[in-house]
C-alpha cells in the first residue's frame, strides 16, 4: 500500500491529521467550543493536541474511531483522550457544544474512550461554559463553571454503546451499509455475494477483526442505535421495528441482557457485558 511517504501507526493507519482550533491553544485548563452543522455535514478523520468531551444539544453524531463506532444521542456525550484519530458524522444535523481539555485537566480522567450519560447539571454546565469568553476568568465565574464540569465529568456513568471497528476494507463497507439501516434483513450469506467476498471469509475476518461473530456484531449494533433513539425520544415500538426486531418482547429482552434495564426503564450506568 502507498502512503506518499508517510509513517503508518501502530494499527497500520495512516496518522490522522490535526484539527488546529483555538480550544487546543487557549492558556485554560478547558474551553468549549460551539457549532451547528447542516444535516449530513461531516469531519473527515482527524486528531487534536487536547482531550474532548463531544456533545450536542439537538441531533445525533456518529463517531467512528480505529477501533470502535459511537451513535451519541443529546443525552450522552464522548469523550475522547487527548490525539486519538476520529471522524464525525451528523445525519441529522448537529448542535454541538463541546469541551477541550488541557493535559492537566484531564489528568485524572479516562485514557480510552468513553460515551457518558450526560446530567441536567452537567448540560447546563456545558452551555455556561459556551457563554464565557475563551479567556475567563480563572478566579471568577468561568474558574468556578470549570471546576465543576470537571467534577461532573469524573462521576458520570460510563455506558456501553461502543460498537467494534473492523479494518478490512470489505467489512467496512458491509459495516457502514448496516450502520446506515441497521434493520437490513440481509444475511451474511447475502453480503458476501455482494462484497465478492466466500461467507467463511466474511465469518473469519469479523471475529478477527472486532472479536465477535457477525450475528452478535450485528446485534451490539442495533442496541446501540436502539438506545440513541430511546434517548432522542422515540418510542420503544417504534425503535423495535427502526433497527430490526420483529416484536416488542424480543426486543425488549435482547435491550434487557445487554443493558440490565427496559427499554422503557432507567438506563444502566455500568458497563454491561455484550449479548451472546
């Protein structure tokens, strides 16, 4: 493969390229960021010098890192360490309020990704923190706004929407296909004729790559996408049928083992073990 004489990462990609913003500069321990992005608009893969907590007041993102694919609804936010490579998709068109967080801030936060349940405290917080100046005052307002997101970041519940990434290029498309419509009846068999791909390879290559089976992929897929669209509002029978279950009680058990709650009920704040 040619890469024009760039050094590959560990993982055999390319390295992404920084975002240069302000917020990766500004002489603060955090500075938020606010922008409203027209329905479709994407970022392609990119990185920044300081950690991010990524969330949005109305509209849903998809974040795809190296690894792992997120579906954040308003109610949940991600946060992302310090130079690690992602791209961000709006469907649906996205508010978006977010915080940089200098190395020292984010010292004694996670140092992998992680979708957060987002609190009415924290939310709130967030946008105070998008009506101060870039430079507020460390021992004023802003100071006080800072120390308490930063509170409110280190309790918020940890939740299990990451979907694994695979890299061959093949699934990728496959992936991205039912990411697009996570209710698409086709089988694997299906998608192998359609890639050029033999099933077996197909089978081979998603429990190499994401370390499950393509049915279970499959699965973990539509519960995260079932539990952004539960977060936005919508309800629990119409999110069965948005991402492919045929019936309300097999939806709701498969939602129960994976997230230890109702569809209708609190959502769970440990993270839970992935369906069989």
């Amino acid at each position: 493969m040619a890469t024009s004489g760039q050094l590959l990462s560990p993982n055999g990609q390319v390295p992404a390229p920084r975002r240069d913003l302000v917020q990766d500069r500004v002489d603060r321990p955090l500075a938020a960021y606010a922008r409203d992005y027209p329905e479709g608009d994407t970022v392609p893969r990119h990185s920044h010098d300081r950690a991010q907590l990524l969330y949005a007041t109305a509209g849903i993102m998809r974040v795809t890192t190296d690894a792992e694919h997120y579906t954040v609804p308003p109610a949940r936010a991600l946060w992302l360490p310090a130079g690690l490579p992602h791209a961000v998709a709006m469907p649906r068109g996205l508010a978006m309020r977010a915080l940089f967080l200098r190395a020292d801030a984010a010292r004694d936060l996670p140092t992998h990704p992680a979708a957060l349940s987002v609190s009415a405290l924290l939310r709130e917080l967030i946008l105070a923190a998008c009506a101060e100046p870039l430079e507020w005052d460390e021992h004023g307002r802003g100071g006080h706004l800072a120390t308490l997101i930063l509170e409110e970041i280190r309790r918020a519940p940890q939740l299990p929407i990451a979907v694994p990434q695979p890299r061959d290029a093949r699934l990728l498309r496959l992936t991205a296909a039912l990411s697009a419509d996570p209710a698409s009846p086709l089988t694997l068999e299906d998608w192998a004729t359609r890639s050029g791909a033999s099933p077996r390879t197909l089978r081979r290559l998603f429990l190499a790559e994401t370390g499950m089976g393509f049915a279970r992929w499959r699965q973990a897929l539509r519960l995260a996408e079932a539990a952004a669209l539960l977060a936005a509002g919508t309800p629990p029978a119409r999110v069965a049928a948005a991402v492919g279950y045929a019936s309300a009680p097999a939806f709701g058990a498969a939602f129960r083992a994976m997230f230890g709650a109702t569809p209708g009920g609190r959502e769970v704040t440990a993270r839970a073990h992935t369906p069989a």
